[in-house]
C-alpha cells in the first residue's frame, strides 16, 4: 500500500524534501541535456531510487524503533552532499560551458589593482603556507563538529535545523556552480605543476593537496590538470560553508564555537593564499552564506509547518 499524503508529510523531515527536490532538479537537468551529459542515464536512475530509498527510510525512522535505521536517517546526508558534488562534476564538465575566471579575474584585479594571489605569494612562508593547509582541511570537521555537537544536545528539532542548513548552503554553491563555472587562480594565474615549488610547505601540505585534488577529480601527474577540475570557484563553498558553520556555532552556543571560529577564519584566509579562490570568490560565498540563512528558516517552518 502506497504511503498516504499525510503520512509522508509526517515522516519527511525538512531536510529529507530538501534532498529529494535537489535530486529532481537534477534529474531535469539529465533530462533536458540528455544528449550533451555522459552517463545521464544513470544518473537518473541514481536519483529515482535515492528519492525512493530516502521516502523508506524516513518512514522507517519515524515509525519504527531501530537504531541502524534511525541512524542512517540522521547522518544520511554527509555522504550525500559528497556523492550530488560528484554528480554535479559530471554534469557540469559534459556541458562543457565556458568558464568564468576572465571575468574573476578581472574584477580581482579592478578591485586590488594586482592579483591578490600573485601578491600574497610574494609574502608567503613554508610555516604559513603549512599552518592554513592544515586548516583549510579542517573544512569538512567544522562542519561535523556543529552536527554531532548539536546532535549530543538531544534537542532533535535544533539538529533538524542544522541538518537543514548546512544542505541548503551545499546546495546552493552547486547551483552557483553551474551558473558560473570556474576553476581558480592556481590553474588560471600559477602554473599548477608548480604549486609545491612556488608555495611549499613544511611535513604535511603536499600530502594535503593531494587528498584535495583526488577529491576534485583530478588525476595525480596528469599534463593538464585544469581539463579535469571541477568548475566550482565561484562562489567560494569553503568561505559559505564555514560562514554557516559559525553562524550556527554561536547561534546556539556551542562549547566548540572559539575553536572553530579561529580554524574558520584561518580557513577563509588560506582559500586565497592558497590559490584556490579569487577574492571575489570569497565575497560570493559571504553573499550566498546570507542569503542562505535568510531563506532557511522560511523553507524550513514551511515544511514543518505541513508536517504537523
């Protein structure tokens, strides 16, 4: 028997709709370019079964008493925010779009009459250059650090938003992505094969930059790098992510929210020392980190809203 309208509305969290619409959305876009994207396909029928299990699960959760399932409910959507920037990776490099760092690069230069990465590489140190590496790595446990410490509050409706939120803002940088496909200064500005001789570190950064660029798709040792990268410069989802990350660490209080505020600006600063990002990049993700929290709640009570 199918799962009547109000029984749905009662076990989908906000977070769960937001993750089944995104998916839809992407599938729209497998559809209507489906000649131009490799694997469409798949891709759409990744989706469809995703949207489905994720309906079971949820129900599942609400309705039953198993732990396992109850905690793949609440942790679900880590490796999904992974697994969708992989997907966007493929849509976006099949649509083959121009990209946009010309345009970056130009307004970095028209804001700061140089470029901000050439100059700061001019004034950098291996013991700096190691220092903000290590943070910008700290990306993914910022956010992680936020999840499990308002998940050990017990406050399951405080979790709920966090989950929400920190979705939503994923979501809306893969959205800019398409929008405006770039690649950074380090391909764009500096030669990328040259980036452990032009801004080396101490013991750990090249190591780091190599677990950063498996995670971008791109190949170790590969001639051309930058045919492989992912185009997702613009806006800068390490700065509106982090952004997020405090806003909700002080928002509600957190013991952890000091430590994470001093790994998070550091983190925000590295993304231009180290070439990932152009400094208009930075100013993007501050832009869709406020207009994220400014619309969350409002998607948010909506749903829930339905939901009771």
């Amino acid at each position: 028997m199918l799962m009547g309208t109000s029984t749905l509305h009662r076990s989908l969290r906000p977070v769960d709709v937001l993750v089944i619409a995104f998916l839809l959305v992407l599938s729209l876009i497998d559809i209507v370019f489906f000649r131009r994207i490799s694997d469409a396909p798949m891709l759409i029928g990744v989706n469809v079964l995703s949207s489905i299990a994720l309906i079971a699960v949820s129900s599942s959760s609400e309705s039953g008493t198993s732990s396992l399932v109850k905690a793949v409910h609440n942790w679900y959507p880590v490796p999904t925010i992974f697994l969708v920037f992989k997907e966007m990776y493929i849509i976006i490099q099949s649509l083959a779009r121009p990209d946009c760092d010309p345009l970056l690069i130009a307004i970095d230069h028209a804001l700061f009459g140089t470029h901000p990465t050439v100059w700061l590489g001019a004034h950098s140190s291996p013991a700096v250059t190691e220092i903000l590496q290590v943070a910008y790595v700290s990306y993914y446990f910022i956010m992680l650090t936020v999840g499990i410490e308002t998940f050990r509050d017990q406050d399951r409706s405080k979790f709920s938003y966090v989950l929400f939120l920190i979705v939503y803002g994923f979501f809306l940088s893969y959205l800019g992505y398409v929008a405006f496909p770039a690649i950074g200064p380090r391909f764009t500005l500096h030669d990328f094969s040259q980036l452990n001789n032009e801004l080396p570190g101490v013991w750990l950064t090249n190591g780091l930059r190599d677990i950063i660029n498996a995670g971008e798709s791109i190949p170790p040792n590969v001639s051309n790098a930058a045919l492989y990268a992912q185009r997702d410069a613009f806006p800068s989802g390490h700065t509106e992510m982090t952004l997020i990350s405090l806003y909700l660490a002080f928002h509600y209080r957190l013991k952890s929210r000091w430590v994470l505020l001093v790994f998070g600006s550091l983190l925000i600063i590295s993304t231009v020392y180290l070439r990932y990002h152009y400094i208009i990049d930075v100013v993007g993700g501050i832009l869709f980190m406020l207009f994220a929290v400014w619309s969350a709640p409002i998607l948010f009570h909506w749903w829930e809203r339905k939901r009771s």
